[in-house]
C-alpha cells in the first residue's frame, strides 16, 4: 500500500479493514481530542523493519553538523542505544515486537518494575538543572549586595522548579497514555492476538495509575516543604538560629557580618553547602530545604499554597481531560467502580493527593489565618483617632516645588484595607469558584468592605455636617435629581478628567447621568446585530454603565458656559452680595477641614481603583472582571460613590470660599478712592488663600483631587467680578455713601488681573485641569464689562451698536440706566437704540 510520512512516522492511507475494528474507533464518532494520537496514525500500516531502519538513519543524519568530540562524547553518554526521533513510531515498534514476541502480557510488570527509579530520576534531574540556574545567578547577587542594593527575594524560582516537574511529570503521563492506546488498539484491532487480559480497553491503567501516584509523592514533597517546616529537622532550626546571630552582633549593628548572608546564601545554614552530585540524591522535601530555602531565603509558610495552587490545579485538570481522552479513544468503561478508584488516594491524610492536600491547608490554616488578619488589620485601623486624616512625611525638607508632582499615600484606613485584603483577593482567583472555600472568601471580604463603609460613611457625615456646599450638592430643581447641582457637576470636562486620573490605564465606570447628557437628539442610537461577540473588557450588555470613553474629555467654551447657566440656577441666593445676612450663613470649611475631605476623596478613588484591578483577571491582552463578586463589586462601587462626593464637596465648597471673600468688593472703599489706585484688600486674601490652599490640597489629596478642586474658577471669579459691577451700577454698595470714581473702576479692572495671575499660580502643577482658552473667555468678558463702566455716553452707544450679542439686554439697560465717573444715565437712549435695532 502507498504510505507517506508524518512526523517521522508512516502512515497509510488505508486501514487493515475491517471487523476486527472496534466501533468506538471509528473516525466518525472519534471525539475531537488536543493529546491523544490521531486514529489515521494509530491505524496505519507498520513495517516493523523498513520503519525501525528509517527512524534510526533518521537519527543518525540529525548528528552530522556535531563536531567529532562532542559526537564521541554523545555516544559514550547514550552507550550507543537507539534513539527515535518519533515517540508515537516508537511506541508502535515496541508494541508490534512484543506482540511478535508473545509477551504482550508481561508489559505491565516490565514497566513497574522500574516506575519508582524512573519517576525518580526525572526529579532528580529537574532539581540538577534548578541547582545549576540558582548556582548561576548566586554571583549576580552577590554583586548586587556589593554596591549595596538589597536583593529581592520571592517565589520565583520555587514556580520555575514546580513548573519543571509538572512538565517532566505531564510528559510521563502523556507518554504512558499513548502506549496504553497503541497497546489496546493492537490487542482489539487484531484477532491473533493472544492475551490474559480479561478486559483490552484497561490494559496498562494500572501502571500509569501507578505512576501518578508517585508522581503525586514527589509533587507532595516539595509543597510540604514549602509550606510548613518539618518537625525535627534540627539542622535548619540550627542553621537558622547561627545565621541570625552572626548577622545580628551587638557591635557588628548588620554591617560586618552583612556579606557573609548575602554573597552566598546556602553557606550560612550550618555549612549545608551542597555540590551539584549531592543535590541529586535528595528527596524533594530534603532537597528543598537544603537547597531551595537556604539560596533563596525563603523562609517556609502556608501562605505560599496560593502561589503554588493554579499551576498545581491546570495540570490536575489536563490530566483527567487525558484520562478522559483515553477513555473516549479506547472504549473504557468510565463508569466502572475500578476507573474511579484506580486514580483516587488512599484512605488517610498521608496519602492525600497534592491538590488535596493543598487545599486542606488552604482551608485549615491559611484561610482562617488571611480573614482573621483582614478583619482585625481593617478593624484596628478604624479604630484609629487618625484613621482618615491626612499622612504627611515631615522632613527637613518638607514640602517640593509647586510644579513637581505630588506622590500622596492614601489614608492610613484605606492603605490597611488595601493590604489585610490583598491575600484574600489573590485568594480569589486561585481557588474554584463557586466552591466551599470561595463562597465564605467573598462573604468575609463583603464583611470587611461593609464594615469600612460604615465607618466612611460616618466620616462623611462628620466633614460636611452643617455645610452649606453640601445643601448646594443636594439641591435638586423641582424634585428632579438629574438636575440637582450634584448630577450637572458630571457634566464638566473636570469630572471626565478626575474619572480619567484614577483609571489607572483601566476602563472605569461613569455615572448613568452621563450617557444622557452627552447623547445628540438628532441621532437616531444603532442597535448592536444580536449575533455581535461580547466584549473582551467585561462590558456586561445594556445593563452595563458607560465606560471612560462615553466620558466627555474634549470639552469646549460653549459647553462649559452652558454648564455654567446650569449650575447658576442653584447658586443665584449667594450671588446677592449686599445682604450681609445670607453671606453670614454660608458655612465653609476650615483649612484643616478642607485638606482632610481632599485625603478622603483621593484615598477612597484612589481604593476604589485598585480593588477594582484586583477583582479583575489578566487574560491574554485583555482584563476579564470575575462574574461571581456582584455584591462585592457593589461594594467598591460605594466607595466609589463616597469618593466622588467628597471631591464635588471640595469643589464646591472652595467655590464658596471664593464667593465670599468677592462679595467684599462692592464694600469696599477703594472702590470710591479718589487719590490712588489700590487694590480691595480682600483680592490680596483671595490669592494668599489660593496659593496656601493649593500647597495644603496636593500635600494631602493628590494633584487629581486639588485640580478638580481648582477647577471652573477660571469662569466663577470672572463671574463673581460681573457681578460686582452689576451691584454697583444698581447703586448698592458703597456707592451708596460715596459715587464711583475712574480709580475705583482702574482697581476693578487690575483686581481681574492679579485674581487671573494668582489662580494661574495656584493650578500650574502636573496634571492641572486649568482650560486657557475658557480662562481667556472669561477675564476678557468680564475686562469688556467693567470697561463699559468708564465710557461716556456716545461711547457707550458705538460699543452696543457693534457688541449687541457679548452680553443680556438687562445688562446693557443696566450700564445705560447707572451714573458713571463720565456720564449720566439716560435710559431713553437705550431704548431709543433698541427700537431702531427693531425697525
């Protein structure tokens, strides 16, 4: 028959037919399978001498580019044995020469004979080459510790060397699986065949059931000395206490005896320096030990099965698809007493399988360990008088340049949630979900969450207790929440880009208010097509909430001034600036009060945003969100929430700082100075305050809470200028006593001008959100109109008649109606002027 080749092996293209096919084989009802051997090249033709010839010339002229040395030196260490280029043609050749040879049925006892030496062998040599990698890299550390760098200890090499004997190990298994498929298609597939199996399709299960339990000693014996330090091991107790007092003298204060510990560190641990020879004939519990710990510096603990339990359970997993595989293959009988039991330990702790085992220990006593400290570690911390108060880091040096940016930590309560948690969250995503452990997991994690939102709700309440910026948040037009003063915040470019600061590069959830506000009524919305793919990033369908993207970040003048005309309608009862009572009753923040609701909002944001990472799994390329935290997630939102309300707080509340220090302009007397130009001394306590203010906000909350903080008075102190000279142009104030006079009008028009310098300064650091072309827009408006204040009549008129559309008809019959230092009022003229507009 005609064959070809593939992989080495031959493979015809016609099967030996026939009825001693069993129909389980048939390729039509052959489940797709990822590790077991294709039926086409199981069931091909084999020329047992033409293809054991053609695998070994093949073998032969993969050595000819090897130099005679290295040549001669191959053939000593393989002692001249035969080696198959194709394990399957391999396998198939050793199959048909036992078959031919009658002695199909000592196979089994052939290859436990020697299973335990073998399974051995193949831990030994993973832990040679893992001596040779850390004997490697032993110099590069001491080089470091040289120039004085402490070095960085983890679990790294404890994974590469897992990872290795699960390899090695999973190879073992894979090969076993494939003899045992060649051996029972050959016993089924012929009908010469003679054999003392009673039953073809478990030939071989129990050798490999055999190999995997010793596979699952050796597995067992590097976790358990990872993870716990065996009793009576005297030698590294020890060893241990003679390195911390050689590196710990009274004298020496670490500085002596520092290089002894760091230039090799297997040296310090009772001379316990071990050769490469040695180190092979350990067992893998001794060999971790002796060898692992002591180079590493890693000391044994339980909370190490974490790191260990998601590889450890991927190759659990690939091992029973093998079996299944196996089983669908060859016909076995999956539901036989003995396909259960053959693979399953037995009776007793000691002969628990190291998946088993690893999961007693996370549930016994790592578990309870981790909530415990998440529980104790975040009550502790609110317990604390200074649980939210700001963390600063007094030096001599103790504040930076105003440009530079500002690394601010969170709040000591957030920083011990964020780290009594961490364990459990990393808990998350390596234990089955839905399972006994995970399920109290997430329930003591919404305790901790709950437990903490409590307490910030309380704080809350303490910072805006009594506020007058926290009615002005609530405050709603006509019951309508989506227009309370809180909602129209989210509409500004500053909420986008304060959303956008604590993304930390992932996509964030915006406010549901948001899609509305930005949706064009003249565009009809695209359904998505019902057979679209879901997306990647986690978005959940049409109950999702938008994302950064929907986030308004472009902005714009005209935008920001409708926002304006918005926000406006809550906060026309303070722009009255001659009833002292009303600005009596607004009640401000005091500095300290101010910086420690600016460390609440940047510490909650700031939490929020990395739970949230936490909760999320890292695919390839992509972050998958984890689909059974909902009420968790819940959780994080309201910090969130909490988060976002204390920064609308800061922003309103410096708003109102601002209105009053303003509303003293129209009192004061320099406005009426008849021999100079000076400045309201209240401009001067504005910019102080300003500058002080934007020190303060970036030393306790960040650069992205103080910005938004800052952020829109490029429109407000403008405004609150306009309405100064609206004021005085009715005649309130102190022109009440005294008329209005050019220096007073030349004081207004610089009083723009440094408030404009003085704001620039407070918001040139990293990261501001300060808009120049709005700030332009604005001061030049507000320049326009107190120069009107100045101009004679005729004047006056010429500047209505080409600048009609700059400002409202009330304003310009305003500057008409008032007496200035250069005309009279005359509203006649005014109206005069608008019924010629008309004809």
């Amino acid at each position: 028959q005609p064959s070809t080749t593939v992989g080495g092996s031959s493979v015809g293209t016609k099967t030996t037919a026939g009825t001693s096919t069993m129909s389980y084989m048939n390729g039509n009802n052959l489940k797709p399978n990822r590790m077991m051997i294709p039926y086409s090249m199981i069931d091909a033709e084999l020329d047992l001498e033409q293809d054991e010839r053609r695998c070994l010339e093949d073998s032969a002229l993969s050595g000819i580019g090897v130099t005679s040395s290295k040549r001669r030196s191959l053939a000593s260490r393989l002692n001249n044995r035969p080696r198959y280029a194709d394990h399957v043609l391999a396998l198939r050749i050793l199959v048909e020469s036992l078959a031919r040879l009658r002695c199909l049925d000592d196979i089994e006892r052939y290859l436990k004979e020697g299973m335990e030496q073998e399974i051995r062998k193949i831990a030994q040599r993973e832990q040679a080459r893992t001596f040779a990698r850390l004997e490697k890299l032993r110099g590069r550390k001491s080089r470091r510790s040289a120039r004085g760098s402490a070095a960085h200890h983890d679990l790294k090499e404890f994974r590469r060397h897992l990872t290795g004997l699960l390899s090695a190990f999973g190879c073992v298994m894979i090969r076993l699986s494939h003899l045992a498929q060649i051996v029972r298609h050959r016993i089924t597939s012929d009908p010469k065949t003679t054999t003392s199996f009673q039953d073809p399709s478990s030939v071989l299960r129990p050798v490999m059931a055999k190999a995997y339990y010793l596979i699952q000693l050796e597995i067992r014996g590097f976790l358990s000395a990872c993870l716990t330090v065996s009793a009576g091991n005297d030698e590294v107790d020890a060893a241990a206490a003679n390195k911390v007092s050689s590196t710990q003298g009274l004298f020496s204060l670490g500085i002596v005896d520092a290089s002894k510990g760091d230039g090799d560190g297997y040296s310090n641990y009772g001379g316990l320096a071990l050769s490469r020879a040695s180190t092979v004939d350990l067992a893998s519990d001794k060999y971790v030990m002796k060898v692992l710990l002591p180079m590493t510096n890693v000391a044994p603990e339980v909370r190490h099965a974490l790191t260990f339990r998601r590889s450890l359970s991927r190759w659990t997993d690939e091992n029973e698809l093998l079996r299944k595989e196996l089983a669908d293959m060859t016909g076995e009988d999956t539901s036989s007493p003995s396909y259960q039991n053959d693979f399953r330990p037995r009776d007793g702790e000691k002969e628990m399988f190291s998946l088993e085992y690893l999961d007693l220990l996370i549930k016994k006593h790592l578990l309870p360990v981790l909530q415990d400290e998440a529980v104790n570690g975040t009550v502790q911390a609110l317990e604390r008088p200074n649980a939210f108060d700001p963390v600063f880091e007094r030096n001599l040096y103790a504040r930076s340049a105003s440009s530079d940016p500002q690394d601010v930590d969170m709040c000591i309560a957030c920083q011990s949630l964020y780290n009594s948690t961490g364990p459990l969250f990393m808990a998350l995503h390596r234990l089955p979900a839905g399972g006994e452990m995970y399920l109290p997991l997430v329930a003591v994690l919404e305790h901790v969450m709950l437990t903490f939102i409590s307490r910030v709700k309380q704080r809350v309440g303490t910072l805006t207790n009594n506020k007058t910026a926290l009615r002005i948040m609530l405050d709603s037009s006509a019951g309508n929440k989506e227009m309370s003063f809180g909602s129209i915040m989210e509409r500004r470019r500053a909420f986008a880009m304060l959303l956008q600061a604590y993304a930390d590069g992932d996509l964030l959830e915006g406010n549901s208010t948001e899609e509305v506000l930005h949706k064009d009524p003249n565009l009809m919305p695209l359904a998505p097509p019902t057979n679209d793919t879901k997306p990647k990033t986690g978005g959940a369908g049409a109950d999702s909430e938008p994302v950064i993207s929907a986030l308004d970040l472009a902005g714009g003048v005209d935008r920001e001034e409708q926002n304006l005309k918005y926000e406006l309608a809550h906060l026309t009862p303070l722009l009255e600036f001659t009833k002292d009572v009303k600005m009596k009753n607004i009640v401000v923040c005091q500095d300290e009060e101010l910086m420690r609701a600016a460390t609440l909002a940047h510490s909650l944001l700031k939490l929020s945003s990395m739970l949230e990472s936490r909760l999320k799994a890292k695919g390839s390329g992509f972050y998958k969100p984890l689909t059974s935290t909902r009420a968790l997630r819940e959780a994080i939102k309201s910090i969130k929430t909490f988060g976002v309300k204390m920064a609308k707080f800061c922003r309103i509340d410096m708003i109102l700082q601002t209105v009053i220090r303003l509303s003293k302009i129209c009192k004061s007397s320099t406005i009426v100075a008849k021999d100079a130009v000076r400045l309201p001394s209240c401009v001067n306590d504005l910019g102080e305050y300003l500058g002080g203010a934007s020190d303060n906000l970036r030393e306790a909350g960040g650069n992205a809470v103080t910005a938004y903080t800052f952020s829109c008075l490029e429109q407000y102190i403008p405004l609150f200028l306009m309405e100064t000279v609206r004021v005085i142009a009715r005649g309130q104030g102190i022109v009440t006593k005294s008329p209005l006079t050019l220096n007073g009008v030349e004081a207004l028009d610089r009083s723009g001008s440094v408030l404009y310098r003085d704001l620039k300064g407070a918001t040139s650091f990293d990261n501001s959100f300060w808009d120049d072309e709005l700030a332009a827009v604005s001061f030049e408006r507000s320049a326009s109109f107190m120069a009107m204040v100045e101009l004679e009549m005729d004047e006056l008129e010429a500047y209505f008649r080409a600048n009609q559309d700059d400002f409202s008809d009330k304003d310009f019959q305003l500057m008409f109606e008032m007496d200035g230092p250069r005309r009279k009022g005359d509203i006649g003229r005014y109206n005069m002027m608008k019924r010629r507009i008309k004809n």
